[in-house]
C-alpha cells in the first residue's frame, strides 16, 4: 500500500463558522494504481486532495505514505490543480519548470528532465511557445508535465478534464493516462463523470455528501490492457455505473 488515510477528518474554522468536509476518512491506495473518487458537488474531494498533497493537515487522523506520517515537506505527492493554471507570460518550459523553481531548488536536475519530458510526449517544439498557442488538449499535457517534474510518486488529479469539451476529453484522458502508466505513477482522479472513472480507474472510491466520508470501495475488473478509450468501446460499464450511480442517489 502506498497510501493509506485512517480515520482522517478535517474541519475549515472561520471567525462565526465551521465546516466540516473530510470526516473520519479510511482508505487504501496500492502502488501502480488508478484511483477514482467520487462524490456530490460541494463534498470536500478538492479538501481532500488539499489534505494528500500536504497543503493543509488533518484536525484527526492520519494520512500514511510507504507506510510513514506525510508531512508538509514532502513532495512525493504533487497535485494537478482543476485549472490548468498555466501563466500566460511564461514559455511552457518555464511553466513546467515553475514549482521547483519557486521551491529555489539547489539541484537544477529538474530542468532536464522537464526538457525530457516535453520531448518525449510531444511539447518539444512547443517549449518555447506560451500556453495560448497551445490546443486545450496540449495543455493539459503541459499542465501533467508540470505535475511530473519533481517526479513524486503519487499524482492527485482534480477533475482535469472538466474545462473540455466531450470529444477533446475523450482523447485528453487516454492521452493522461498513458503517460501516468509509462511514468509508473500512482494516480488519484476527482471526476463528476462516472463512464471516466470506470474507464480509467482500478478502484473507484465512492463518497458521501459533505461532510465527505467512505461510503464504498468498488474495484473495477475491466481488461487492464485496453487504453481508456478502447475499454469505453469494447467493455459494459452497466454494472458498475449502476452501482456507483445508486450510491450516490441513495447519500443524497
Ligand atoms: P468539492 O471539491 O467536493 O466540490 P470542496 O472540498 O471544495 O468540495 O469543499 C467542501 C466544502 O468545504 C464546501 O462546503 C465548501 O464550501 C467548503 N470550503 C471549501 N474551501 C473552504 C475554505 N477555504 N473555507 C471554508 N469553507 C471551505
Ligand atoms: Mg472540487
């Protein structure tokens, strides 16, 4: 298991309020896999993430990588924001580069791997074009890029294919996922869309209204060799979008 939250709750205070969002939390991520989480708009996923990525800490509970307390400084969990938040003032290359440039890494090492990356998934001759003459696909990649440069071991997405449009997104998460697989990442996809989680995901966690808490774990068994897109054509979602879907109608 590479990640694991036991018992994780998190509570946002303000001067004449609470909120409670994450409560009591358990589960479990193995290594190499794909995990999908899904829950009511408004349920604390974006916490959630916020709360593996190191941004906030848990009020209880514990949030476990290889088997060791996260704490703040620990950058084998990088998160992909919802928006691509790529600065338009800057080249991709240095938008890929932003985070451990802004860390002021002493180890430039980054740099290369950045350039390597760009080449090796297409983006090179876009290196040093700005985001607006990149395809909203394109960007994606860029913002995944970004992602990838501290090389961390586990990769949160929040809802990365939401600002495309039906086809793009299609072709955007087959293209996502494949990197994640050829980097030998561990990934965690918040997704409204349930067809995107049972093409992509080997587990999909099922959460409740806010405060968002467990409320099942189904493992998807679809042929794990087929890209997303193929097990969309060849494979029946039914039962598991049923399932999935019943679950969230009936934690309404
Ligand atoms: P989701 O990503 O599932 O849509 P969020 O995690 O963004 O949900 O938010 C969960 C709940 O916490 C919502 O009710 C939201 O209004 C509240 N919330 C989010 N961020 C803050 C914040 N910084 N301060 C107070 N409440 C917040
Ligand atoms: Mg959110």
């Amino acid at each position: 298991m590479i990640l694991e939250l036991k018992n994780v709750s998190f509570t946002y205070h303000s001067k004449d309020n609470e909120t409670k969002a994450v409560d009591k939390m358990s589960f479990g991520v193995e290594e190499g896999t794909f995990v999908g989480l899904v829950g009511p708009s408004g349920c604390g996923k974006t916490t959630l993430l916020n709360l593996l990525a190191g941004i906030t800490e848990p009020g209880e509970g514990e949030i476990l990588l290889h088997g060791k307390k996260l704490s703040k400084t620990d950058d084998k969990i990088a998160l992909m924001p919802q928006r691509d938040q790529l600065f338009e003032w800057r080249t991709i290359e240095k938008n890929v580069c932003l985070g451990p440039e802004i860390q002021k890494r002493k180890d430039k090492s980054f740099r290369l791997y950045a350039k390597k990356l760009l080449e090796k998934y297409g983006l090179g001759e876009f290196a040093t074009k700005h985001p607006s003459e990149l395809s909203g696909g394109m960007r994606q990649r860029a913002a995944l890029i970004r992602t990838l440069v501290t090389d961390p071991d586990v990769l949160l997405l929040d809802e990365p294919f939401s600002a495309l449009d039906f086809q793009t997104r299609l072709n955007v998460a087959d293209d996502v996922y494949e990197i994640i697989k050829q980097e030998k990442k561990t990934a965690l996809l918040v997704s409204h869309d349930i067809s995107e989680c049972i093409s992509l995901c080997d587990k999909i966690v099922v959460l409740s209204a806010r405060p968002a808490t467990v409320v099942a774990e189904i493992e998807v068994t679809l042929d794990k060799s087929l890209t997303p897109l193929r097990r969309r054509e060849c494979a029946d979602f039914s039962q598991y979008f049923e399932k999935v879907w019943k679950l969230l109608e009936d934690k309404k």
